[in-house]
C-alpha cells in the first residue's frame, strides 16, 4: 500500500514537472520565435533597400544607354555622311589620323577616291579627296564651310560671351570683322609693302640669320620667321628685336611650336584631354604672349594720342606713321561691329605671327632639306642665282628664276606645309545627296591632290614637271599649297616669289651639307603646319670655302 501512494506521488510530481517544464519551454519558444521574428523583419527591410537602391540606379542607368541609343539613331536617320571608317570602333584609325596623317590620308584616298567620313581624336570629319568635291566645299560653300579649325591657338583666346568669334586669321570668313581685317591686311601689303619697304625687310632679317656648322633647321628658320612677321606686324620701338623682353616673347613662340608638333602618343592623350577639359598645355604661355603683344598695342594707341595732340605744322612733321599690319588694323577699328577691343586686337596679331612664322618656317624647313636630298638640283638652282646675279632678296626679280621656282613648287607638292586643310560647318546644310551636321568638319585633303592619279609619276621628285613644255600637263585644280578660295593666305600671290628669293640668296651665299641621318621626305609632324622631323646641316659660306 505504502510503495502504491508513493510511486501514485512520483507520477503526480513527474506529470508537474513535465507540465511546468513545458510552460517553460513555451515561454521560451514564443521568446525565441518573437525575436527571430524581429531579427528576420529588420533584415529584409535592409534587403529592401539595397534593392530599391540597385533597381532604381539600374533603371536610370538603362535609361539614359535608351536615350543616347536614340539619339543615335535619331541623327543616324536624320544625318547622312559619305562611307568610310567613321566609326569609334576604329580607334588606331583614329589615333593614326592624328600621328601618322601623311600615310593615312594617301591611304584613305585610294580606298575612297571621292569622299569619306572619318572618326578622329576631335570628331566627325568629312574628308574630301577629289578635286571637284573639294571646290564645290571650301569654293562654293565658303559661305557655310568656313570656320577654321585650330586647338592650338584659336581655343586658347577665350572669346567673350556676346561677341562674334574674335577676328584674324582664325576667324569666320562670313563676319564683318573678318572681311574688313582680312581687306586692310591685302591692301597694306599690296600697297604699302611690296614694291618700296618689303625688299629691305627680308634682306635685313637674312643678314641677321647665323648659319653656323652644325644648325638645328628647324629652330633656326622659326626664329628667322617670328623676327620677320614681327617686323611686318609692328614696326614701332615697343617691339624691338634688340631687348630681353623680346627675346622672352620669342621663347616662349617656340615652346608653342614645339608642343603643337610633338609627336608622341602623350601628345595623343593631351590632345584628346584638351578636348575634353578645354584646358590646353600651353595656355598660360600663350596668356604671357598675348599680355606682351598688349603693349605693343598701347604704345601705339599712346603715339597716336600725342600726334592727336600736336600742332597742325608738328602733325605734319611727325614720323609716327609706321605702316604696318598693326597700323592697318587700328585704322579700322571705327569701321568694326562690334567694336575691336585690346583683346580682338592682340588675338589678330598673335594669329598674324604665329601662323606665318608657322609655315615660312615649315616651307623652308623642307626647301633646305630637300637641298640636300637632291644637290644636282640645289646646284642648278645656285647657278641660276649667280648667272641673274640674285645676291640680295628682290621680290619681284625673284620671278626670273625659273628653276629655282621649279624647285619650290615641286618641293611643296611633294610635301605640302598644310597637307589637310579643316574647316567646320557653321550650320545644318544639305549637299549632294547628304545632310550634314552643324559642326562636322571638312578637311581637303592636300596630299592625295597632290599625288593623285593626274599627276604624272606623282611619287617621284622632278623638277622638270615645272618647266618648258612640261608646263602644259600639270592638272587643272590639283595643286593647291597655300589654301583655298576666300580663306587663302592673305600673301598668297606673292609667296612663290617670296620662297624662291629667299631660297637663292641661302644657295648664293652657303653651301649646305648634311651632318647626320636626314628625315624621309615622306615623314613629317602635322600642327599648325606640316613640319619635317628635326635635323640639323652645316652651312659653309663660300667666302670662307674659298
């Protein structure tokens, strides 16, 4: 009976147990449950957002790829180009446009011997490789196609909002200010230059030119070149040659010219930066040489005051009249709409000396090169100098010269100082059975004009094309060194004149021989202008070989 009521109260205390074990377990789980619950609540809040955040970035992301795609096929349908491997797929096209032009624009002739659109570092280029096309463009859609291209210089001189583009010879050939700077520049030249003071300033600058036994041709011509246009441009004492602020001023020209043609793929990357940033390697230079070219500016502006201010007998007496690019200038800033400032004015001159030393330097750089390529040549041309007895610079004289001429022409078909003139469009047009864009570029390209099929052995060097009978088969419309139409070098008449004078008096006086390897004729730097690679000659006077 005794062990019955105990084992009777263990089961009882067992069950009690069981149940109170099984409260606890309860309270626990629904403790637990509770708070995973909330641990698992806050987590997909978290999961949400990210989400939310992912889905959202991906929309707006897909979004805009959906926009741009349908621009692009908005312009692709609206817009049409000649064929050509215009694509950004082709970027070693690109980056052989930019570094290797020479080879590249021949190839791109024979693959397209009318017209083609290429995709460059600085955009669409529409480039024109026959003759006619090439008319019809920079001709007779002047109108439209005439606004220069330059990432050197033009995009360095900050225009002011509310202006036109700033004038000079980068400047919108349609603009007021252009035509009426682009008419006194010719008419200075024209009338007051050529013919009275023009002779004495080239002789003077030759005189002043040190050709020593070992000369870098490149250095020593551009130099030659600024001093020249120097002179021309501002003839006054606020920009004498002779002073150490000049000699900074010409410096500094350089450092410009030898960043424009570096030739490397860093050039590459700073070109496609320039681009992108607006900022250029070179503007802080170039801000220097402007501030310099102002005070040439208020000099002149501080003569002109005090002649204002004399007497009609002093007026009279004066000599401030200096008759120079400058002057021609000024004297039309009455006329200008809007009104030329310091900074217009400054920009034109920049312009005049920058882009003139440019190609006198690059024209001559090739003359002397192919000199001494081609000495049977420069011989002839050094007997023809001493038989007219061309010992001194005359421009008009320089005419009779007819094989030295010869050789200039045939030295800058060969190897053009501007082989791919650009311009853009200033407009939307339609042309032939296309529709171009405001903006796209044109580029006419010199060098396959200049080697084209209507040449006769367009790769060969021969001067004999160019004289006698041999006259009458050169190709109507396919030589064109110094540009085209209204947006031509404003000395443009006079400038086989003027190298093949300069010429002769070198060959008068020196007789030149190489020092080292030579660059190829084929080979060359393009900026501003089509430069030989750097090379240097030695240049012996006769007077001293005798």
């Amino acid at each position: 009976m005794v062990s019955e009521n105990l084992t009777d109260k263990i089961v009882e205390k067992v069950e009690l147990a069981a149940e109170v074990g099984a409260k606890v377990a309860n309270v626990v789980g629904n403790a637990f449950e509770t708070t995973i619950a909330d641990v698992d609540h806050s987590s997909g809040t978290e999961e949400a957002t990210w989400t939310n955040y992912f889905l959202s970035f991906g929309i707006h992301f897909a979004m805009v790829i959906i926009v741009i795609l349908l621009k692009w096929q908005y312009d692709r349908n609206r817009y049409r180009y000649p064929k050509g491997p215009r694509d950004w797929r082709h970027i070693k096209d690109a980056i052989s446009f930019h570094r290797k032009k020479r080879e590249n624009l021949l190839a791109l002739a024979t693959d397209y011997p009318d017209s083609c659109t290429v995709m460059t570092h600085v955009g669409r280029l529409v480039l024109l490789n026959d003759p006619t096309l090439i008319n019809e463009i920079f001709i007779g859609r002047a109108d439209l196609v005439s606004n220069k291209v330059d990432g050197y210089l033009e995009n360095q001189l900050r225009y002011k909002e509310g202006k036109h583009i700033r004038t000079g010879i980068v400047f919108r050939h349609q603009d007021h200010n252009a035509r009426i700077i682009h008419k006194a520049l010719v008419k200075h030249l024209d009338n007051d230059l050529v013919g009275k003071r023009f002779d004495s300033i080239i002789q003077d600058q030759l005189k002043q030119i040190r050709l020593s036994e070992n000369f870098d041709v490149r250095r020593t011509t551009f130099y030659f070149s600024v001093r020249l246009l120097t002179t021309l441009t501002c003839s006054s004492g606020a920009a004498s040659t002779e002073d150490k602020t000049f000699e900074l001023f010409e410096k500094n020209l350089y450092k410009i010219s030898k960043a424009i043609h570096a030739d490397t793929f860093e050039k590459s990357a700073k070109t496609m930066l320039t681009q992108l940033t607006g900022l250029s390697e070179t503007l802080d230079i170039n801000e220097n040489v402007l501030d310099y070219i102002k005070t040439w500016i208020q000099y002149r502006r501080g003569e002109s005051n005090r002649v204002a201010g004399l007497s009609e007998e002093e007026t009279v007496t004066s000599t401030t009249k200096n008759n120079d690019f400058l002057d021609s200038i000024l004297n039309v800033i009455d006329e200008s709409s809007p009104r030329l400032d310091e900074d217009d004015i400054a920009a034109c001159i920049l312009d005049i000396i920058m882009h003139g030393s440019e190609m006198l330097k690059g024209a001559l750089s090739w003359l002397l090169l192919y000199v001494v390529k081609y000495p049977e040549e420069a011989d002839a041309c050094r007997r023809e100098a001493r038989d007219k007895n061309y010992a001194s610079f005359n421009l008009s004289s320089a005419e009779s010269l007819v094989h030295t001429q010869a050789f200039v022409k045939e030295v800058l078909r060969v190897s053009p100082i501007v082989p791919v003139v650009i311009h853009s469009t200033l407009e939307d047009f339609k042309w032939r059975k296309f529709h171009i864009q405001k903006r796209t570029q044109f580029g006419a390209n010199i060098i396959a004009l200049h080697h084209s099929v209507h040449w006769k052995d367009a790769n060969n060097f021969d001067v004999n094309r160019w004289l006698g009978d041999n006259l009458s088969s050169i190709p109507t419309h396919s030589y064109s060194p110094f540009g085209f139409g209204p947006r031509a070098c404003i000395a443009e008449k006079h400038l086989f004149n003027l190298l093949t004078g300069i010429l002769a008096v070198f060959l008068y006086h020196n007789d030149f021989e190489k020092t080292g390897p030579l660059p190829e004729a084929t080979s060359g730097t393009f900026g501003l202008a089509n430069m030989p690679p750097k090379y240097t000659l030695k240049a012996t006077p006769f007077t001293t070989r005798s």
